[in-house]
C-alpha cells in the first residue's frame, strides 16, 4: 500500500472514558509535533516503557491522545536544522520521544535536531533498531561496570531478566568481551537461547526471588546489570563481592528497594544508577560508535529478532506487559507495494 505524501499511518492511544484504546490512524502530516527534522521513520521497536504507555501510564504519558514509541530510525525528509539534509540516514531514541512528543509508531515523526544522531557506518538502520533503546542502555550497564573496575578478569556477573529486550543485548555485549556472564530468566523456553547469547549458566528466576533477611549474604559476584529491580536487585547488591557493582536500569519486579546500607559500607559495593533517555549528546554518539563498532554484537540482524509491523503492536505489547516476550521486537513501518 502506497500513501499520499502527508498521510501518517500510526498506533494511536486514545482515552475512553476511564479506559484507554489503541488502534491504527492515519493522520496529517500537520498533525505531528513541532520540530526541525521531519523524519521517514523506517524501523521503531517494542520496550517496556512503550509497553506501559499504551495503557496511558501518567510517569510516561504526558497527554492522550498519543503516539508512543521512544525509538526511530530512519531517512530525513526535511530538515530546518543545517546539520541534516534529506537522505540522511538517522536514529533517534530517548529524550521526550514517545513520552511527552509522538512516537517511533508511525511513519513519519518530527523531532528537535539535537536529538538527531547520524547512523554510525556499521549499523543499517533496521540493526540500529534491534539495538534501539534497549542495547543503548545495555552499552550504558556494561560501561558502569568498566568504569568501576569491573572486567572479565574480576569474576562472575549476573544479568538478571535476561530473556528481556535490555538483558538479553547486555548478556550478549558482556559474553563479547570475555565476562563469565550468569543470566537470570524466568522462562525456561528461551534458557537454550541465553547459551547461544553467550551466557555460561542460567538460573531460574526463582534463585534471586528470595533470601531471607540477611542484610549480606555469601560474596559469589563480581558484579552485575539489573534490569528487574525490586527483590532480586536486593539479592544480587548483598551477594556482590568487596569492590564490586551492580548496574540498575529496571522496575519490572518492582520499585522498591529493600535493604540495608551494609553491603556499601562494608563490601565496597557500588550501585549504578543507568538512566539512558537524556543521556547528553556527545556520550550518546560515543556510545552509538562502540555498539556499530567493536562491541557490535554479532549476527545482529537475526539473532533472537521479531519483526512486526504496526498492526501487530497490540498483541505483542500485551505479552510484554505479561512478562512473555523474549529477545528484541522491532516495528517494520516501510511502506508496502
Ligand atoms: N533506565 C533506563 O534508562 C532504561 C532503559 C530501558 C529500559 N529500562 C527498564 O528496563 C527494564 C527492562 O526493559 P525491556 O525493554 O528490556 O523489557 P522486556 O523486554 O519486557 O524485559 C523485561 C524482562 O524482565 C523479566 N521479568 C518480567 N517480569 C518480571 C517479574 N515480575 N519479576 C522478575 N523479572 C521479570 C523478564 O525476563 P525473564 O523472563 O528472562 O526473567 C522480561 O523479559 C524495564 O523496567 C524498563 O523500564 C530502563
């Protein structure tokens, strides 16, 4: 299907009532949000901040109705901003997009110029959204960890939902770089598929479910990438050797955090903090260059990839938010002939 040039097919959250909707739109060109850079989006993905925003989710959603999707790729159309011209092949992820401006799930998107990164050479604009906010943040994860001495050389880490969208790049960035990686998955199924990431174990989720009220438990890792919260976050802070540090990125099973102040005061241990939306421009190209460069993961195009297109949104975003997808979801917006 082929559409008029000012024509926008997009997933549209819309409130009813007390409920919320999704569907399919097609709105104007016009329609779109203020911004220098018109962009022909290509590929967007699924997170689980997407997820959250189809059900109005007020932390996400500014107003409704709304386009969500934080990720894009794709080729300027038109460009106010002198640094972009039209052919170019750019990514956007972050920043306000699919949160307080209309998102990555529609065919064209309009956006600030300084949210703008070129696609580094080395990445297509589909492999840019397999990676997309997801891999941006596992890259953000495993650069915590460096940046506090922990190396492949310093012991075990932990990834705990590994199966996820964010786990699953960063068992597979660390297994990449030499790192003994134990992922953390609650589905079964997908265990076999960890190994092939480059896990050397997985556990079963329940392992960090629980650990009674000690306020430290035996030192066993170097280290790890958090990406559920909660409880196994706890688990894994009071199970982290002397010097080591944990990079937290997620809520999934939950927002509190439990504990005592021990394991910072006794261990050393370090809590990472990864916040990857306004992550400043010149660390964002920085980080963009390593994961198209030498921490580009291989068979990047297929490996552990779903790709759906706009009217497939809704059941793939229901099975996240049930916690039963696995690998990285990417939304194909070409038009079709
Ligand atoms: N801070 C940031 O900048 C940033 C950026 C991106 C994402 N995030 C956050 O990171 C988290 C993961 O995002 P994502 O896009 O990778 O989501 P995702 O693809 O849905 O992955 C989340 C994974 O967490 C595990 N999980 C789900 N429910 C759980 C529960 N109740 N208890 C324990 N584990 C559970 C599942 O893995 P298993 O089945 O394998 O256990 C699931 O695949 C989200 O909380 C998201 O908001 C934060």
């Amino acid at each position: 299907m082929v559409h008029s040039d000012n024509r926008v097919r997009c997933l549209m959250v819309r409130s009813i009532g007390e409920r919320t909707t999704m569907q399919v739109e097609t709105v104007s060109e016009n329609d779109l949000p203020a911004g220098d850079v018109l962009i022909r989006v290509a590929y967007s993905s699924i997170n689980y901040k997407d997820a959250l925003a189809t059900t109005g989710h007020r932390g996400i959603v500014k107003k409704l109705p709304h386009v969500p999707g934080i990720d894009a790729a794709g080729i300027v159309e038109a460009s106010r901003d002198p640094r972009f011209a039209p052919g170019d092949e750019v990514l956007v992820t972050g920043y306000d997009l699919g949160q307080g401006v209309w998102g990555g799930w529609a065919e064209k998107i309009r956006v600030p110029g300084d949210w703008v990164v070129p696609l580094p050479s080395g990445l297509t604009l589909r492999e840019a959204m397999v990676l997309g906010t997801a891999g941006f943040t596992a890259a953000q994860c495993v650069l915590a960890l460096r940046r506090n001495e922990v190396f492949p050389e310093s012991g075990r880490v932990v990834v705990t939902g590994a199966s996820g969208g964010v786990g699953s790049l960063s068992v597979r960035l660390l297994a990449k770089q030499g790192y003994e990686v134990v992922a953390i998955s609650g589905k079964r199924e997908f265990h076999q598929h960890l190994t092939e990431a480059g896990a050397v174990e997985v556990w079963d989720r329940s392992a960090l479910a629980d650990a009674g009220e000690r306020p430290m438990l035996s030192a066993q890792w170097a280290g790890g990438v958090d990406t559920v919260g909660g409880t196994p976050l706890t688990v894994l802070l009071r199970a982290t050797r002397y010097g080591g540090a944990v990079a937290a990125c997620g809520l999934v099973a939950g927002a509190d955090l439990k504990m005592t102040v021990y394991p910072f005061l006794l261990r050393g241990v370090s809590l990472c903090g990864i916040a990857s939306a306004d992550c400043p421009s010149a660390r964002r190209r920085r980080i963009w260059s390593l994961l198209s460069g030498p921490w580009k993961p291989t068979e990047l195009d297929h490996f552990w990839v779903t790709e759906i297109s706009l009217d497939q949104i809704p059941e793939k975003v229901a099975a996240m938010l049930q916690g039963h997808v696995a690998g990285r979801i990417i939304v194909n917006l070409k038009p079709t002939d």
